[in-house]
C-alpha cells in the first residue's frame, strides 16, 4: 500500500465577527479567540490587538519550528522562551499616513534549556530561519530582524 502524501499547499480559514468597533471574535477550526484594544485605547482588552497578535504568532511559529528543527537535527532544545520586542511605526494605524514597513524592526531572543551544545544550536536558529513561516513574513516586509538564539 502506498504512502499517503500530505498537501503541500493547504487552505486556512479565519472568519472574524465583528463584536464592536474594537473587538472581533475570530473563528478557527474549533476555537473562538478574541482580537480587541486595549481600554486606553477603547476596547475591551479581551485579547491582543491586532498587531500584537501578529507578535504572538511569531513567537508561537519561533516554537514550533525550532521545535521541529531541533527534532529533525536529533538534538534536544528543551524549553524555548521566545522574547519579542518590537519597534512599531503606529502612523498607519492611527490615520496619520501610510506605511509601507509598520513593524519597522523586530528583536527576538530565543532562549532554551536542552542539553544541546552551542555549535548544535546555532544549527536549530540556521533550520528556523529557513522554514519558519511568520519570520519570513516579517522579513520580506521589510521589518528589520535580529534573532538571538541563547542557552539558558
């Protein structure tokens, strides 16, 4: 019997509701998440704005990637920590005038506790860079990206 082969392109489905002027519950696949503002600014703070959701799925990308890597290069990277900062051009979004490159430069600090030695992961960072999806997003948007693999 043959193999089963996955796709190599797949579709992925968000549908968002529009709550109020600042929150939007988003469904996927099963689960319901909520996008909002936070009061300051007149939302509900029932979950990230948008475009700190954006760094949220970076670091949720950065771990299952290097997860895979490390799992793919047999060594062990134990726990990620994934540290985002983010310099942020908010004229975009405030009406102000459009921004070609809002997240203008993005730092993240990846730091794990495996028994892997240094040599091994800077191999992970190199795999992660390749194939994380959400990094190259950025990258080719032209945020200005510093990643810093550490061992705890």
């Amino acid at each position: 019997m043959p193999a089963l082969r996955e796709k190599t392109v797949v579709k992925l489905r968000a549908k968002g509701q529009g709550v109020s002027h600042s929150r939007t519950d988003i469904d996927i696949r099963d689960i319901v998440l909520s996008i909002d503002e936070p009061v300051v600014r007149g939302g509900t703070n029932l979950g990230p704005a948008p475009t700190e959701a954006a760094l949220a799925a970076l670091a949720g990308c950065t771990n299952v990637i290097g997860h895979k890597c490390a799992e793919k290069l047999g060594v062990d990277v134990g726990h990620l920590e994934v540290e985002i900062a983010c310099d942020f051009d908010r004229r975009g979004v405030t009406l102000e005038e459009e921004i070609d490159v809002p997240f203008v430069a993005l730092r993240q600090v990846i730091t794990c506790d495996g028994a892997l030695s240094e040599e091994d992961l800077q191999r992970v960072a190199t795999e992660v860079a390749k194939y994380c999806p959400l990094s190259k997003l950025f990258e080719q948007a032209g945020t200005s990206m510093e990643t810093i693999w550490q061992k705890a």
